[in-house]
C-alpha cells in the first residue's frame, strides 16, 4: 500500500469510527443519565462517554489491532507517541453540554503518524453535522471548507477555547478582555473540537488558549484548520503540536492579533 493509499485508508476509519461513537451518543442524548465528577464540578462523565469510546476503540481495532489509542476515558493513553501511528480519541467532546441538553457536542477521531495528523473527523450528531479531513482536503457534510477572508481584527469574532479550573479563572477572565477589547465579537460553545471546526468552517476568525491542551480535544480540529488554509501555532508563534503549551488557530489573516491576545492573557 502506497503511503497516499495509507492515509486514505486511516482517514476512512476515523471517519467509520467517529460515525459510530456518535450514534452511541446520540442514543441518549436527552434521556435520563447518570453523571460523574472526574476531578472538578465542571469535570464530568456518563457512561454513555465510555460506552462511546469502547465503540471507537473497537472500530479501529477491526482495522488496525496493533495501533496505539490515545483517549479521554479509563483504558487508552493519555500521551500521543512520538513516533509510528497513532489514534487520538474523545468519545463525546462537550460532555457538559451533552449532559445539558445542548446540541454542541461531538465525537472526534484522528489517525496521526509520528504526531501529526493524516486523517480526523468529528461528528456532531444533534447538529446532523460532520466534519472531516484527508488527503484529498477538509469537508463539512461533503462540502470543501476554508477559512474566512476577514483580515480586520475588529471585524473578527474570536473564541477562548478550553476550559480554565476555578482557581485560573482570572486567566478566563484576562482571556475574554483580550478578546473583547481587540476583535469585533466573542463566542464559545463548550466544545473544543466544535469551535476549532467552526474556524476551520469560517463561522469564527479565531479560537485561542494559553493552557496545553489536550490531544483529544485539539488534534482533530487542529488538522481540520490547517487543512482549510488557518494557521495553528503555540504562543511562542511556532507551528502547533500535540504536546505544546497554549493553542492559537486562525485563518491567518488575524493572527498576529490573536496571538497578542493569547500571549497578554498571563501579563
């Protein structure tokens, strides 16, 4: 198999695998649930968030049995290798909000290779949205996708993404006067993978963090955005990786700005 006719093949069973732990999801969405605290009150788990990501995870085992998976939930890596391929997987993306009701929440696969991604999907089941990546370019529901052309900053709606603990809720705070006081509007919807989509989409400018974020919150989407002609760095300006500190993702025009925003949020 040729190394095009590879990433085809891993982009395809993201795609298969994110389908089918979206359908266990949208299962239950607004019924009764059973919810626990991982860490914090704003931290939390159903069962229907393992139950999707033993779906997942068996998706991909069907077709790749010895590959590494990197996931959210109990039993999969918590680090993405550094080497050779991998999958990356957050079974319900937006947990709090599926467990409100509300339609933003998703599930994200990516198939990288040495870190990097070569296919991702995230399906929006309540919002009968999917989004997808590989190497033939980036798609919602099977239309191209590209960035927005919007290069004035006040012009811009920006989202800070990721959640921050309680006790950085100054940085949230520092965060959205940054946004407030540089670009024309602000957004967030809960949902990492979502607003990094929604960039990818054209429906945001831009989507910023000064936090590491996690890879199963941020890989797909990041492939998504680059894919769609954005732009991914960390704050030091340098292209994005799994493992970097801070996320800023824009459609370039913007990014300068958006990178000043980011980097302000600790000063």
């Amino acid at each position: 198999m040729s190394d095009a006719d590879a990433e085809t093949s891993r982009a395809t069973v993201a795609l298969r695998a994110a389908k089918a732990g979206a359908a266990v999801a949208a299962d239950s969405f607004r019924t009764e649930l059973v919810v626990e605290e991982k860490g914090t009150k704003t931290d939390v788990v159903t069962q229907v968030d393992r139950d999707a990501q033993v779906t997942v995870i068996e998706t991909i085992r069907d077709v790749y049995p010895d590959d590494p998976i990197v996931g959210e939930e109990e039993d999969a890596l918590k680090e993405v290798p550094e080497a050779g391929p991998a999958w990356i997987v957050d079974p319900i993306d937006g947990t709090n909000n599926y467990v409100d009701g509300t339609r933003a929440f998703g599930t994200a696969v990516a198939a990288v290779a040495d870190g990097e991604p070569v296919g991702a999907a995230t399906v929006c089941p309540a919002l009968s949205d999917t989004y997808r990546v590989g190497p033939e370019g980036a798609f919602l529901n099977d239309e191209p996708l590209a960035v927005s052309d919007c290069d004035d900053p006040e012009a811009a709606t920006v989202c800070p993404t990721f959640w921050w603990d309680f006790d950085q809720r100054d940085q949230y705070a520092a965060a959205t006067r940054e946004v407030v006081e540089r670009f024309g509007d602000m957004r967030r919807f809960g949902c990492a993978q979502l607003e990094l989509a929604m960039v990818a989409t054209g429906a945001l400018e831009g989507a910023m963090t000064n936090m590491a974020i996690n890879p199963w919150d941020s890989v797909a989407g990041v492939g998504l955005i680059r894919e769609a002609g954005g732009v991914v760095t960390d704050l030091e300006g340098e292209r994005w990786r799994h493992d970097s500190t801070g996320l800023v993702a824009s459609n370039g025009a913007i990014h300068d700005e958006l990178l000043a925003a980011a980097r302000a949020i600790e000063d």
